[in-house]
C-alpha cells in the first residue's frame, strides 16, 4: 500500500490541484491529511470540498480546531485571528460540522500521525528539534511517527544510544531497532525557503518513504490572496521579495502559542482513530476521461466496421415471379426459388457502402424485345430508393 501524506494545506488551491496530480501520477492507494486544511489562504471553502471529495483521512490541526471553537482562538495573535474570523465566514454549518469531526490522532498501517506531536496531541506543541521529539516517542510505541505543523520538512532518527538526532529531508527505509519522527512539511505553505509544495509518499510494502516536491503557480495564489480584500503585511506566506520568488524566511511559530493551560487546549474532540475503520474511497473517473473513452470506442467500431465486407443478395423472399410486361423488365425465375438462393442472372451488390446503396448489374439472359434499353436504369432506381 501507498500512502500520500499531506499537511498544511492552508486554503491554497493552486498547491493542492498540482500535488493532487502528482499523487495519482505516483500512484497512491490512499491519501491522508495532517489537519490545517484552513488558515491563511484564499479558498477555504473550494479546498475543504476537495478534501472531503478526495481525501481518504483527515486530522485536526490548530487552526482547524480554533475555526470549529474547540481551541482558544486568543492563541494566536492579531492577524491570525483575523483570518480564522475571516475563513469562518466563507464556510458552511455542514463544512464547520465536518471539521469539528475530526480526531487528534490517526492509526496507521504501522505509523500514526498527529498535527504536531503525541504526548499531548490537543496542546499542538511544535517539535522543531531533536529533544522536542523525545515526548512522542515516550508516548507511542509505533517505529514510524507523521506530523506536519511547523511547515519544515524534517526526519528526527531515534537508535539503540537513545539519543534522538536530526536528518535531512530525503528518501529513506525504515531500518529494524530504529524509530523515525517524519514532518512531512506544507503543500499550502512551505517554510523552509523552497517554495514548492512538499508532501510524503509512504510503501507499506517496501517499508520506504518518499519525498516529493511539486511546483505551484506562486503568482495565481498572490492574485487570489489580493482578491480577498484581506490586508497583505509582510508577515503574509509569499510576500513579493524584490527580484525573488523565494519565500521569506520568516519565525512564522508567533503567530500560535502553544497553551500553557488544560482549559486552552483542545477540547470535546475525537482522540484518535484507526484508518482500519475508514472505507477506502471508490475512484472517481472524470467525466471528460468517459467521454474520451466514449469516442476512442465510436472509432474504433467505426474502424472496424469499414473492413467489414459488405455484401448482400436479393433472394426469392423478396422477389416472386411476376410475369413479363410493359413495366416489368425485370428477368424473373420461372419458379419460385427457396430462401437464400440466388436468383439467375443477377448480380447484387454494395455499390456505397457508406450509403448501402444497391447497385445491381445484369448478366446476359433472354429478356423481352426492346427491354435492354431501359432496364439497369429501371433497377438503380428502384433498389436505391430502398436502400437498406
């Protein structure tokens, strides 16, 4: 099995629409988002359908839970309040109710996840170095731990010394008597000065984790951002930095603190989940691809059938012997012939398939006196305007 593990989507669309072809692109069985579908962005309620529509589990991450009124929203500071205010306004009583659904924690197929760490999932502490990670390991007992949070992809490696270390971002298997704490990063909001989106692809199979990062159309999401009317200030994801696309670096952990307080905590959630207990969602196959699919089979049959010999003969089910006379020149069989033989004389064919016009040439036999003169024009005309 291959899991895509995103996080931090923040309302940005024009991220999420490239990182969604890129996992299918890379074949994924099924997708798993780390909370923070909201915040920040322009399209809340555009994202948040595409995730219930193609994400197969979500957590609650900070802002998602803030929205829903199940964290204290004076956590985060002036600008970010602003913007929670903002996005709840964009959003439904059914979108709201579906966020407020979603656990702190996931089991996995061997992993588990949170927003931002596991001894206390509710208080989305951010784990940003090696010592900040000890706690969930102390919490859990899986080798593999997914969160996102702090935007900054990142691998903390726990061996037999028991000292926790760092790691660059990069493809990796799991080694047996390791642990390994993974930060997928942010599709919506990358913080670590590439602003491409980033993203995890986990094989169950191989016991392997891949890093992905996609380019998005920075300057589409600015005029998004712009068309809001929101008030653009340097601390905003992706200022425009004068003869660069590269995200400021910027201390973006002030705009939420952690509480300090059970009260300010995350509270009447849903603690944990199995995604054992989750149906795999069905594939959805986009209406252009049936309609592709639809004209691919209409020229292939239509291919098909021009090779397909088309012939027909006119038998003595059709014809029945009609004496000779001023308007019949037609040469007839003195007896009647059985279903299927060919009547004598007559040569019968597709002269148009396209059209399936019959054309009929005669052979020489005895016809009445004067008859030839009018009788291939009597019969184009008759078995054209019969055509079958």
């Amino acid at each position: 099995m291959r899991y895509a593990i995103v996080s931090d989507l923040h309302a940005n669309m024009q991220a999420w629409k490239v990182v969604y072809e890129d996992i299918q692109n890379n074949n994924a069985d099924r997708i798993i988002c780390l909370g923070d579908i909201v915040g920040y962005g322009p399209n809340p309620a555009q994202l948040l359908r595409e995730i219930r529509n193609k994400v197969d589990a979500v957590i609650l991450g900070n802002h998602d839970a803030a929205l829903c009124g199940k964290l204290d929203v004076t956590l985060f500071n002036d600008d970010a309040q602003r913007l929670l205010e903002w996005t709840r306004k964009q959003l439904n009583a059914e979108d709201l109710k579906y966020i407020s659904s979603l656990p702190l924690t996931l089991i996995g197929d061997g992993f588990l996840c949170a927003h931002g760490e596991f001894s206390e999932p509710g208080n989305f502490d951010y784990a940003s170095e090696a010592a900040e990670v000890l706690p969930s390991w102390k919490a859990t007992e899986a080798d593999l731990l997914f969160v996102g949070h702090t935007h900054e992809p990142a691998i903390f490696v726990l061996g037999n010394s028991g000292i926790p270390r760092s790691v660059d971002p990069q493809d990796f298997t799991i080694d047996p008597g390791k642990r390994y704490f993974v930060n997928v990063g942010s599709v919506g909001q990358p913080r670590d000065k590439d602003p491409r989106a980033c993203y995890c692809i986990y094989d169950t199979e191989t016991r392997s984790v891949f890093w992905r990062r996609v380019k998005f159309d920075v300057e589409a999401y600015r005029k998004a951002l712009k068309a809001t009317g929101l008030k653009l200030d340097p601390s905003y994801y992706l200022p425009e930095p004068k003869g660069t696309t590269e995200a400021a670096a910027v201390n973006w952990h002030v705009s939420f603190t952690p509480p300090k307080t059970p009260n300010q905590a995350a509270h009447d959630v849903v603690a944990v989940q199995d995604l054992k207990t989750i149906p795999k969602r069905k594939a959805k196959i986009p209406f252009s691809m049936i309609s592709l699919a639809l004209f691919v089979m209409a020229l292939i049959g239509y291919a098909i059938w021009q090779k397909i010999p088309h012939t027909a003969d006119i038998n003595a089910a059709s014809a029945s012997p009609l004496a000779a006379s001023d308007r019949n020149n037609i040469p007839l069989p003195e007896r009647v012939l059985s279903p299927g033989q060919p009547i004598p004389g007559w040569d019968i064919h597709l002269e148009d398939k396209k059209n399936q016009q019959v054309g009929i040439n005669l052979q020489r036999c005895a016809l009445p006196q004067n008859a030839h003169e009018q009788q291939e024009p009597m019969l184009r005309m008759a078995f054209q305007h019969h055509a079958f």
